[in-house]
C-alpha cells in the first residue's frame, strides 16, 4: 500500500560573501540576489544528494513546493524514518521536520489527500486560522479585485479532482463566503470571462488615479470613443527605490560630509549635512558672527579668538 508523508523544510539558511538569506523566513539581508542562490542552492542539492537519497530508499515520488515537501513510498519497501534521517545529515544549515499520514489523510498546501482502497481522493484544506472575511462586495475597491478573490475560490472547486460529495460541501462554504461579504450567490461555480481588449486605433489613453465608482463611471463614457482609460500612481515601487539625478552647478550643491579647518590652529571639524554644503556653511558662518555657540565649529573660533576665512 502506498503511504505518504509530508517533509517540511523548517531551517534552511544560506550564506554568501555577505548576503543571508533564511528560506523558512523570506529574510534577506544584503543583496536581493541571496534569494535566488539559496533556490539554485536547494535545487542543486536535489539534483545531487537528496536525488540520490530517494533512489537509495526506493522512494516512489517526491514533490516539493517552497519549503513543503510531499512524498510518495511503498512503507514495505521504503523507509521513511531513514530517508528523513539522511536528510538532515545533508548539511547543518538545512533542517527537516517530518509529518506522517493520519488516519490515511494528510495535508498538503491547500488541498487534502486521503487514501481509499485502490485510488485517492482530494478535498479543499482550511487551516483552522482562516476566517471568511474578503474584499466586501460593497466597498470601493476596482471589481476586478473584488472578483479575484471569488474566482480563487470557484477554480478550487472547478480545477481540482474533488468527488461529488467534497465538491458540494465546498460549494456550500463558498456560499457562506459571499453571503458574508455581501456578493451575489449567482457568482458561485462562475469564472468570470476575460475581455478581449483591444487597442483602438488611433486611439489615445488616459491615466485616472482609481477613487471609486466615479472612475467606472468616467470609463464606461469613454467606451465607444477613441479614448482608453487606464489607472495608475505616482506611489509605485520604482519611484520610492530610484533615485533622482539632478544636475549639480559644482561640487558643493549637493549633500556631503565636509570638513572645515581652523585658519589659526589649523584644527579640524568634520560634518556632514543632507542639504547644500552652502546652507550648512552658512549657519557655521552666521553662529560665528553673531557669537552665537550652536555651532561647535563657531564655537571653538569664538573661544579662542580665531579668525574665520572663507
């Protein structure tokens, strides 16, 4: 008979130069590239020592999704304790924990596997944390992302292999979802279509920052016209990580750390500033003439009676 167990990689660390990146976590620190190496890393090690771990154990199947594993074996021919022995003896920064079949059932990321006789059978797994609450039906958020969240649930009731009796009790909680979000019960079992958009041509767009229902409203009066209306914001990620050039006259325009040098003692002060190196001598000079001591500069002059030169 065929058993199944699920491997759950819970520590997966990886190091390079001075990147770390932590798989069980989604932490990076240092470079973004960490990342990929740890997965090219992971799929390394399962072209090489854990490919050679299944072989070894004649394990039947192996499938791994992030950091789920499932695997498939014959319990008279394979060893399960073993193999999940030789894989935490891989290397020190990948660590598994091992989760067996109940009652001939076992969960895997969103779907529920259970053994019946010759063949087996799937149903939608919840996690006991999941509550029903989505995107509510009479908010004013766009309908395209109102409907994504009724459509996840319709293609896990349409697209996996549920028999008859889990399809139903499926279609019976995503009633209960959208009656509590305040959707149409007509939408159950329905995948909204995809429109075929086409550009005009000759056609021109139009940017709308999306605020509600008036953008919908402005949008269908632009239908028949040569006008496309799109949605966008100036708040998008490219603008918050690029930095903007400006063209700097010379080098005491920008911000900087600066240092200035007593003419008499020749002692030095060393600042930095965020503004123009201009604004902040300014307020060296200013403190200095006017005797006042906020700067540290102004006032090592000032106590010692020494000049200030340009």
């Amino acid at each position: 008979m065929v058993s199944l167990s699920k491997v759950i990689l819970e520590q997966n660390y990886f190091q390079f130069e001075n990147d770390f990146y932590s798989q069980e976590s989604g932490l990076a620190m240092g470079s973004p590239t960490s990342s990929v190496f740890s997965k090219m890393y992971l799929h390394y090690m399962e072209c090489t020592a854990i490919c050679d771990i299944l072989v070894h154990n004649n394990i039947t199947g192996y499938s791994r999704y992030v950091d789920d594993i499932l695997v498939v074996y014959v319990n008279t021919i394979a060893d399960i304790n073993e193999v999940f022995d030789s894989l935490n003896k891989l290397t020190p920064t990948m660590k598994f924990t091992i989760e067996k079949e109940t009652e001939n059932n076992i969960n895997f990321m969103d779907i529920t596997i259970a053994k019946e006789q010759d063949k087996l059978t799937f149903d939608i797994y919840i996690k006991p944390t999941t509550t029903d609450s989505i995107i509510p039906g009479d908010s004013c958020h766009q309908t395209e992302h109102k409907m994504s969240a009724v459509r996840y649930l319709n293609n896990g009731m349409n697209k996996y292999y549920l028999c008859t009796n889990n399809k139903e009790k499926e279609r019976k909680i995503i009633k209960h979802i959208i009656q509590e979000n305040k959707y149409d019960t007509s939408m159950i079992g329905i995948t909204p279509k995809t429109k075929n958009c086409k550009t005009k041509t000759g056609s021109k767009w139009a940017k709308f920052t999306y605020a509600g229902k008036e953008n919908k409203f402005i949008k269908k009066l632009f239908k028949n016209t040569s006008v496309n209306v799109s949605y966008t914001t100036r708040n998008t990620i490219g603008r918050l990580i690029s930095h903007q050039s400006t063209t700097k006259q010379n080098e005491f325009d920008g911000s900087s750390v600066y240092q200035l040098t007593s003419p008499d003692c020749k002692m030095k002060y060393v600042g930095k500033t965020g503004r123009s190196f201009y604004t902040r001598f300014s307020e060296h000079f200013r403190d200095f003439k006017y005797a006042s001591h906020k700067s540290r500069f102004a006032q090592h002059l000032l106590e010692n009676n020494h000049s200030l030169d340009q």
